[in-house]
C-alpha cells in the first residue's frame, strides 16, 4: 500500500511522539522523526477536512502550525490562499455576490457553520458586493487545524444562487 512520509507536526493532532508528548512539543532528534500515514488515514487527516470538528480555542495543547504543515492543508481547500497580516498568517478568501443582500445572506450561512463548529472567522462586505473572509485562531495568532476545517466546511455550502456571475479571487 502507498503511504506518505510527513513531518511530525504535518501527522493529526492527537498524533504522539515516542516520548507522550505531542508531536509539535517534539524536540531534538525527534522533530525531524517522520510519521508515514497510510493512504487511508492521509484520506481522513487531509481529504475529509469537512468532515472533521474543530477543537477548544482554549485548549492548552493547541499551537500554530508550522508554514509547511499550512502548505499541505491549503492544497485541501480550493479558492483560499495564506495572507500574512502583521505577522500573522491567515486564510483569506474572496467572493463576488450578486447585490448587498445576498452578501447579507452569504454571512447568515458561514455564521451558521461558525458557531456549530465554535470557531469564528472575520467577515467583510466590502462595498456593495465583495464578501471576503478571513479564517485564523486568534489565540495562537496563527494557523490551526481548526482554520482548515472552516474553510473546507465553508467551501461545501450552496452558494449558487448568492454569487454573481463573476467571481472574485483570492486575491482581491
């Protein structure tokens, strides 16, 4: 069976090192340990991010990841970019919706799935029909696993008839 090598820190949260710590509390030799996931359970970790329930903000445990572990996921969640702001890395995506209440109607949809999931991302409706997000974990000033699952689980609501005709980038 073909599996994938990754580093520690990239592995599933609940992932252990040899030592019971976690992998990002690693040190040493032990960083540069790697993990090789099956093809099955790289399906569970990266492919079925909107699947997956983010965790407590509070938790103790939770720890930015690291920029190639945000890499990896950003490959899971398509129309999103990182935007590092102020030092901060951020997942930044944008839409065009087709007038100022439908970009109201966008918002109530993403609010639903924010506060199911506890994790909440900042809106903007910029002027009459730019809506853009921007998804990161305020109490790590970074990017969680967390981040990825909202924007995985934003990507799969039915927008269809909220967007205009032309859509707006990442970049804008």
């Amino acid at each position: 069976m073909e599996g994938r090598t990754l580093l520690r820190d990239q592995a599933a949260p609940s992932a252990s090192a040899p030592t019971g710590r976690s992998a990002s509390q690693a040190t040493g030799d032990e960083a540069a340990a790697k993990v090789v996931l099956s093809k099955e359970a790289c399906v569970f970790f990266f492919a079925e991010l909107s699947k997956r329930s983010c965790v407590s903000c509070n938790s103790k445990d939770l720890q930015a990841m690291s920029e190639d572990s945000a890499k990896t996921l950003l490959e899971q969640v398509a129309g999103w970019e990182v935007k590092n702001e102020g030092g901060i890395p951020k997942l930044h995506r944008a839409w065009k919706v087709k007038n100022f209440a439908k970009g109201l109607e966008f918002f109530q949809l993403v609010a639903a799935v924010a506060e199911e999931e506890g994790h909440h991302p900042d809106l903007h409706l910029v002027g009459w029909n730019n809506v853009k997000i921007d998804v990161w974990t305020h109490s790590v000033s970074g990017l969680t696993d967390n981040d990825f699952i909202l924007a995985a689980k934003i990507n799969e609501l039915k927008l269809g008839d909220l967007l205009s005709k032309k859509k707006a980038t990442a970049q804008e």
